[in-house]
C-alpha cells in the first residue's frame, strides 16, 4: 500500500516537473518555424485548400463529360406467373429464369461548343483556385512576419525600459543614502522614487503589449498560447534602411506577381467561358449512338423441344444498333436563354470584381508607401534626436550628481532621452513592418 502510494506520488512529482519545464523551457522559435506552423495549422490555408481540391474535381469532370459514354448492362431475372416468352414471344405462365445483357455506347458530336468552353471554363477555376490557395499562403506568412517583428520590438522595447528603470534605480539607492544624511532636499529624492515608479509602470505596460504580441503569434500559429513563447533574433542589420522604389512601381509589380490578382483574373475568363458555354445551349446537339443487346430465356427451345445452352443463346441472340439522334431546343420554358442571362450577369461581376480588386490594391499600395515613407523619415529623425538628447542627458547628468542642477532639470534630460530611445527601437520595426507590406505586394516575402 505504501508503496503504491509513492508510486503515485512520483508520478505527479514527474508530471508537475514537465509541466514546469513545458511552460518555462519553452522552445525558441525562429521565423521559418513560425511560419511553416502557421501555414500547416491555419484553418483559412485549410479550407483554401479544400476549394482547391474541389476546383480539381470539377475539372476532372468537365474532361470526363468530352469522353464518349460506355455503359454496360447484365440483368438475370427468375420469373413468376404471367410474363412474355423470349422463345415464342408470347405471354407464359410458367415460370422462367430469363438474362438480358447490353453494351451502349453515346458520343455527342455537336452541341454549340458547349463541353469545351465548360471545360476551358472548369481550367480556369482550377487555375484560380490554386492562386487563391497561394494568396491565403502568402497572406498568412505575411501576417506572421508582422506578429514576430511585434514579438521582437516589445522585446527590444522592454529590455530598454528594464535597462533605464535599472539606472533610475541606482541614482535613487544614492540619493537616498544622501537624503538621510539631509545632503539634497527631500524633493529630489522623491521626484527620482516618482520616476522609478513611472519606469515600472512601463515595463508592466510593454509586458503586457508583448504577451499580446505573442498571443496573437500564437493564434496564427494555432497553438496553445504560452507567456513563455520567444523567437529568436532577427538581425536588423540585414534590412537596408531604405526602399528605393515608387507606388507606381510596386503596383505594376504586384499586377504580375500577386496571387490574388492572378486569380481573379483567371476568375473573369472562367465566366467568360461560362457564357460561351451557356450560349451553346441555345444550339441543336447531334449525337452519336451504338448498341449491342442479346438475351436469354430457359424456356426456349430447338426444333427438337431441347432447352438451348446459355452461351448460345448468348451467341445466337446478339444484335448491334447504331443511330445518330439531333435535340433541338425549339421551347424549353427560356431554360437556356435564363442560363445564358445569369452568365452574363456572372460575367459582369467578375469583371466588377476584378477592377474593384485593382482599385483596392492601388490604394492599398499608396497608402503602404506612404506609411513607409513617413516611418523612415521618423526613424532618421529619431537617429539625430536620440544623438543630442544622449549629450544633453550627459550633461545634466554629471551637474546633477555635483549637485550643480536639481532633480527636476536632471529628469527632464534623462525623460527626453528614455522616450527618444523607445522611439527610435519602436520606429525601426515599424519601418521594417512597412517594407515587409510592400514586398508582400510584389510577391517577395522573405523570411
């Protein structure tokens, strides 16, 4: 019994022991991690996929549909009571085992075109079909790159804060030795334990901002959220801090590289075939057809009132039919002039959508660059204002501690260059989130 019951109590020692390494020896995760997770386990890649298996199947039937049709038939049949007699071809009472065996064949040799164009048609979708799998791939991936930059600026961000907030503290460690020798006036004092509490009220904040950065990494990565979730660096020194190209530019780029506007392109021509198709339902279809049939009865009989075998019936019953047959669709309640209308309507919509798509990703673009732009003007400015603050903090840092200034002096210094340098950590990832939009136009994501 005692035994037992340290068996057990192993057992949750060990299970308590990997949950704790599970949730503080969580794995570094690196970009092309995050990103091949999140493209493996991401719902909206899955059901894009799942489309596109259906593209495939449509296509598969629309060449099936341009094949002839071969249809086979074998029926045996035990008959009971009143039926017709292959032998005499009248009707018996006796019961009979009778076999009908047939082989038919159907090919269409004109209907308006209409198997092709659906065929063109179905190829296009499933051409579309495999751009839209790729742009909800790339805008998965471009949407992680933006969740791990985020990771990594609140990272950068609270390292920054934890390294000011660890100053702060030192300079209050001193005064307030000093403050109870009554070497400085209590102010100072109080307004450096004011700023310290300030610096960790920050470090809360950007706590919480990069949690939630994670979180959002995790939910495009469909894993269980875990505070302990980091990524591995990214060297910004690999980014040129510069994108030396122009809207118009990128716009025609992304005409040619975008998945999503070579889909919707592919989208329109596939309801132009849809018309083309749906006009050739206003046409005759003419129509090949073959047969072969025979037959067999237990009741026939020879000349000699002997029951023939069943391969000879088989054999000696056989007959082939070979036909042509013409549909004309003189009225069929405006069933094709209908469908023909819709297609038509199917059309415009899909050109309406393809210049919607256009309009969209100019804007789209413009508006990118713009933010682009703005954000490395930002960043170069931050780089000269983070350079004087350094030398005006220096300054009044040394004045402060030879009592030469007071604390108020000292703290607007050391605020202007604590927030300079956020500034300029948070303005450099902001520069690389706009230039990873840009290249996601272009169909260059990198990673």
């Amino acid at each position: 019994m005692r035994a037992g019951k340290f068996l057990a109590g192993c057992c949750l020692a060990l299970i308590a022991t990997n949950h704790l390494f599970a949730q503080t020896n969580f794995p570094v995760l690196t970009l092309k991690q995050c990103v091949e997770t999140a493209l493996k386990n991401n719902m909206d890649v899955k059901l894009s996929d799942l489309d596109f298996q259906r593209d495939f199947i449509n296509l598969r039937g629309a060449k099936g549909a341009m094949l002839p049709s071969l249809i086979g038939n074998i029926g045996h049949n035990l008959r009971q009571g009143r039926s017709i007699d292959y032998a005499t071809n009248g009707y018996t009472t006796s019961s009979n085992t009778t076999a009908d065996i047939s082989l038919n064949a159907d090919v269409t040799l004109f209907n308006g075109f209409r198997l092709f164009n659906n065929l063109k048609a179905r190829q296009y979708m499933y051409d579309a079909g495999k751009m839209e799998l790729q742009q909800a791939k790339d805008l998965i991936t471009l949407n992680v790159i933006l969740a791990y930059l985020d990771v990594l600026s609140f990272t950068d961000v609270l390292k920054q804060q934890e390294q000011l907030t660890e100053v702060t503290q030192k300079q209050v460690d001193r005064l307030a030795i000093m403050n109870d020798q009554g070497a400085i006036k209590p102010s100072d004092f109080y307004d450096l334990k004011g700023q310290l509490a300030a610096n960790k009220l920050s470090i809360i904040d950007t706590r919480n901002q990069l949690n939630n950065a994670r979180l959002r990494l995790a939910q495009l990565m469909n894993i269980t959220y875990n505070e302990s979730l980091t990524v591995e660096r990214v060297g910004l020194e690999q980014f040129d801090m510069a994108y030396s190209t122009t809207p118009e530019a990128v716009f025609n780029t992304a005409l040619e590289q975008l998945a999503q506007v070579k889909a919707i392109d592919l989208v329109e021509k596939s309801a132009e075939r849809d018309v083309k198709a749906a006009r050739g339902g206003l046409y005759p279809t003419v129509s090949l057809g073959a047969g072969y049939n025979t037959n067999y009865s237990r009741n026939f009989l020879d000349s000699a009132e002997k029951r023939i075998p069943y391969f000879d019936q088989v054999k000696n019953n056989r007959s082939t039919n070979v036909g042509i047959g013409v549909y004309i669709p003189f009225m069929n309640g405006f069933q094709a002039r209908n469908r023909l209308s819709l297609a038509k309507i199917a059309l415009k919509e899909a050109e309406y959508r393809a210049d919607n798509t256009r309009i969209q990703l100019r804007q789209n673009i413009e508006r990118d660059y713009l933010n682009m732009t703005a954000t490395l003007n930002r960043y170069q400015a931050l780089i000269d204002q983070v350079s004087s603050y350094n030398e005006n903090f220096r300054a009044a840092e040394v004045r402060f501690n030879n009592g030469a200034s007071n604390s108020v002096d000292y703290l607007i210094a050391k605020n202007k260059l604590d927030n300079s340098n956020i500034d300029l950590i948070i303005a450099r990832y902001d520069f690389l989130l706009r230039t990873r939009i840009l290249d996601y136009y272009q169909g260059k994501l990198s990673w």
